[in-house]
C-alpha cells in the first residue's frame, strides 16, 4: 500500500522486507527519507534506526507503528526518528509528513561537493581541484541534481523531470551529460548505469 501511495505521488520506492534488508538497502543507496515499520521481522524499526543514526547519516526517518503511548513516542524520538506516525493513519496525513520531511532534508547550504568538485549553490560558480570551470546555466543544474544525489543513479526520466520541466527527451540528457564530463576533465566522475541514468561519485 505504501508503495503503491508513494509511487503516485512520483516517488522512487525501494521496498525492504525486514530490517537487515532495510540496512542494506541504505548502505547501499542512500535515501532521502527511510519510513520503518516498527514491528519489522528480524531487527526492528527501532534497530535499524539507531544503526542508520549510527553511521552517522542524517537521513530523515519516520516511524510507523501501532504503539501510541508518550512513552514509545520518546522512545521512537530517541533512537533517532525525524517524526513517528501511528497506525492507523490517513494517507493524506502520511504524505504531508513525507513531504515535510523531504522539504527539511532539502534545506539549502552554500556549497555541494563531492571530492576536489564543488558548486557555489548562490552564484553557480563550479569548480574542481581549485579550478574554475565554465557551465551553462542547465549544465550548472543538471550536476547541481546529480551532486544532491551523489553516489545514487538520477535517470534520465528524473533529469528530464527536475532539470527540463518535462520539456526536453532523454539524449538531451546524455548529450549535456557528455558536455559537464568533458568539462571537469579526468579522472572521470561520473558515470552511466547502462539503460538507467547517470551516477556522479561511486
């Protein structure tokens, strides 16, 4: 049901059958919002929770469960949880707390970097290795969403989406991707997921 909600709201979902799966699935993927079911097989909601918390990643995470005492709300709270939602809840009320959620996470900061490459976020200054570089306005976007992403595949339908407003076809893509690689030069930072998209940083 929770995929299916959050597919529709334009969401990529990436399902987890238990909490060692979970932990997985965010070592492998970092996520922009983790929701865990409290009462999941293996380690629990909570578990998983404080070991995200643990390797130090500031990914929101909202609590789902049935427990709805003050007491398993502190608890949720402290092993690190953004926000906790009882069931049964609405899905309206689901979603506006995704969104909430997404908009903290998103909160802008000065500078993106990923190793020697940085972008000025205020004037789109890029540079890498201390070297100023030169991008158009849409290249500046496009590794703006591919750095906010680092590490994770941005598809050319997600690009299409958040850089050209729908208004544009997937060898655009490829075509400014090809541009910002040769512009930052070697070694090589970004890479293409075959059929997929592009990842900057792995």
């Amino acid at each position: 049901m929770l995929d299916r909600t959050l597919a529709a709201e334009g969401h990529l979902v990436e399902l987890a059958s238990d909490g060692g799966e979970a932990l997985a699935a965010v070592e492998r993927s970092t996520p922009d919002l983790v929701v865990l079911d409290v009462r999941m097989p293996g380690v629990d909601g909570l578990a998983v929770c404080r070991r995200i918390r643990a390797k130090g990643l500031s990914t929101p995470v909202l609590l789902l469960t049935a427990r709805d005492t003050v007491a398993d709300r502190v608890t949720g709270l402290d092993a690190g949880a953004d926000d906790y939602l009882v069931k049964p809840f609405a899905t309206e009320e689901l979603l506006a707390r995704v969104r909430a959620l997404l908009r903290r996470g998103r909160e802008p900061v000065g500078v993106l970097a990923n190793g020697d490459l940085t972008l000025e976020l205020d004037t789109r200054t890029v540079r890498r290795g201390g070297r100023e570089l030169t991008l158009t306005e849409r290249e500046s976007d496009l590794l703006e969403l591919l750095l906010r992403h680092a590490g994770r595949v941005v598809t050319r339908e997600q690009a299409v989406a958040q850089v050209w407003r729908g208004a544009a076809t997937s060898n655009v893509v490829d075509r400014y991707v090809s541009n910002i690689r040769r512009k930052l030069g070697d070694p090589p930072l970004i890479s293409t997921v075959r059929g997929v998209g592009f990842v900057l940083g792995r």
